[in-house]
C-alpha cells in the first residue's frame, strides 16, 4: 500500500521554507511602517506564500509515474515556451 504524500516529504525543507516566508513578511511590515499606511503590501505578500504553497502541496502530491509518459510533450512544451 502506497504511503501518503506527507509522510514522504522533507519537514526540515518545509518548516525552513515557512520560516523565511514569515522572516520575510516581518522585514515587509518592518520597512513598510514607516508611517505610510502601506501595510496591505504585507498581506498582500501572504497571500501570495499561501497560494504558493498551496500549489507546492499539490504538485507534491503527484505521482510522477503517473505523468512519465507525458515528459516528452511537457519537455517540448518548456522549450517552446522560452
């Protein structure tokens, strides 16, 4: 049987990842204090890291056997894209 995504990834990746974000957010909300009343761009970014992971969760959750045979067309797809 199969085990679950989760069990299989890196937590020390993750919690290092989650980590910065928020260390980020703080210097965000650091620089962005200065009495301008800016502070929507700290959200703003948080929102962007929650999508961020959020998509980094379903990609993990994807068996890449399932999609080898698609490497090929994917591949190509990249190159033509650049």
């Amino acid at each position: 049987m199969a085990r679950p995504f989760y069990e299989k990834l890196d937590w020390t990746v993750i919690v290092a990842a989650i980590l910065l974000a928020v260390m980020s957010l703080i210097t965000i909300y650091s620089a962005s204090s200065s009495g301008t009343g800016k502070q929507d761009v700290v959200w703003k970014q948080a929102g962007w890291f929650a999508i961020g992971f959020f998509l980094i969760a379903a990609v993990a959750s994807i068996d890449y056997h399932s999609i080898s045979a698609l490497a090929y067309p994917i591949y190509g797809a990249g190159v033509v894209a650049l």
